[in-house]
C-alpha cells in the first residue's frame, strides 16, 4: 500500500502573526515558517501505518515557492521515503490545491491520500473535502483514530472527530483521509535521520506539467487585524453589574 501526505509550509504556529503594511497579507519576509502541525500529524499517521506493515512507502507532497522543498526535506527527516514539490510562485487556494493533488493521485495511484484537516495560516478546512469529491473517494475527515481493517480488505476504520461527539465510518480505498488534533503525537526528526534525508529525492515538478491551470475565482481584497479587545472591568456588586448590563452595554 502507497500513503501519499500532503505538507504545507505555513508561519510557524508560536509566531506573533503581522499584516503587510499595505494590507495586501501577512509578512512573511523574515518570520520563521514550519510544517503545519496537522500536515505533521497526517505524516506521522502514515509512518505508524508504514511501520506496522501496513504501507510500504511514504510519498510527502507540497506546493508552493522554493522554501517548500525545506518542509520536504523536513518530512523526509521523519522518515517520509519520497518527496515532490510542485514548484509555483502563484497564491495557491484549496480548490487548485486540490485540483494539483487529483492530478498527483491519478498519476501516484496511493491508496490513502492523507492531509491536515486544516492548514492554520488560512484555517481554510476545504482541501481534503474538495479533492475527495474530484477523485471520487471517500473521505474520513477530522480523523482521531485510523485502522486498516484486517477483516474486510482494501478498507480503512475512521474515527472521527464530530460537533456531537465521535462518528465512526468505514471507507473502501482509495480514500482521503484529514486529521485531527488528538490523532497521534509527532515524533521530532533525529539528527541521523536529518544527516539520512539530504540524500532523499525531491522530484520538482510545475503546474503545467501537472496540467492544471492556476486560476482563481478568489481574489483576496484586503487583509487586517481583528479589532483590539477593550480591557474589563471588575464590578463590586451584582447590582452593578445589572446596572452596567443595562445601560451601558444595552444587552439586557
Ligand atoms: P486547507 O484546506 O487550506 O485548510 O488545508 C488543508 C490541508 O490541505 C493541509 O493540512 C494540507 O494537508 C493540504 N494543503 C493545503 N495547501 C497545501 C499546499 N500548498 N501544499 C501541500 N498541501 C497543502
């Protein structure tokens, strides 16, 4: 079995986010960018799934500028067996990432495509839902227990994450499958292993040859911070508080 996973390189999570002065996005220039931490999590997935003599190969993905093949060469380090970066100097949106990894799946033939149930710079939550439709797989998103089932072959168990609770689905493969937060924990790249990755392969690889235009019909207008939040105030009585509820802040 071919698990192929889907990486995006994204500012890191623990950086202080600043709009571009002329609001046309966030500044990117200088600012310390790492794999999104659910895209870690679907690679971890697949490691475990390779390790327990599920999968024989590991193919990590990603799309974007130069700086992605870091990102690969990063998921190589964990332990990934194979990388290709479709290299584009566009804005990319879920709907054409989606449409680049159908077309990676069509010609890689994995039997699991497994991806970030979101990537946190844009928190889209859309890529995973749009390419499952374009292939025609089935999906299991938001998934905090995967299992290969031993019974019925060429089927994966999904547990998976829902408002109500937990929801547990069974999908024929291929499938795509998007993870969730309490999925696994990932495990951090070993300097023998990041000494092993620089030897690895990225295959680098355009849009075109793909043969996916890149359009949009987004564009993004204007980008800006969320309003300051006023501070609070203690108040020394329930009376008070009614009174400020009341008249001040209109809302009872
Ligand atoms: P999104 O729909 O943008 O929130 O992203 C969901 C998931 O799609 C991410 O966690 C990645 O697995 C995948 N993805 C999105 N954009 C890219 C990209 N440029 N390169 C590789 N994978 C991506």
């Amino acid at each position: 079995m071919k698990i192929m996973v889907a990486v995006k390189r994204v500012i890191d999570y623990a950086v202080k986010i600043r709009v571009k002065p002329d609001k046309s996005g966030v500044e990117t220039a200088n600012v310390k960018m790492s794999m999104n931490p659910f895209c870690e999590i679907a690679l971890e997935e697949a490691l475990r799934l390779r390790e327990a003599g599920h999968a024989s190969e590991v193919l990590v993905v990603s799309m974007g500028g130069t700086q992605c093949s870091d990102t690969l060469r990063t998921a190589l380090a964990m332990g990934a067996d194979r990388a290709i970066h479709v290299s584009t100097s566009h804005s990319l949106f879920p709907l054409t990432v989606a449409k680049l990894l159908q077309a990676l799946a069509t010609s890689e033939k994995p039997n699991i495509l497994l991806l970030g149930k979101q990537a946190i710079d844009d928190d889209a939550n859309q890529t995973g839902q749009m390419v499952a439709g374009l292939l025609q797989w089935p999906q299991g998103t938001f998934a905090s227990k995967v299992q290969i089932d031993k019974e019925t072959v060429g089927s994966v168990t999904v547990e998976r994450e829902v408002d109500g609770g937990l929801e547990t689905v069974k999908l024929q493969l291929p499938a795509v499958i998007t993870t969730d937060l309490r999925l696994n924990q990932p495990r951090y790249a070993t300097l023998p292993n990041i000494m092993k990755a620089k030897k690895k392969t990225i295959t680098q690889i355009t849009p075109e040859q793909l043969g996916v235009q890149i359009t949009s019909d987004l564009e993004i207008l204007e980008v800006f911070e969320p309003p300051k939040r006023k501070a609070g105030v203690i108040v020394a009585s329930v009376d008070e508080l009614l009174d400020k509820l009341k008249n001040e802040a209109h809302v009872i």
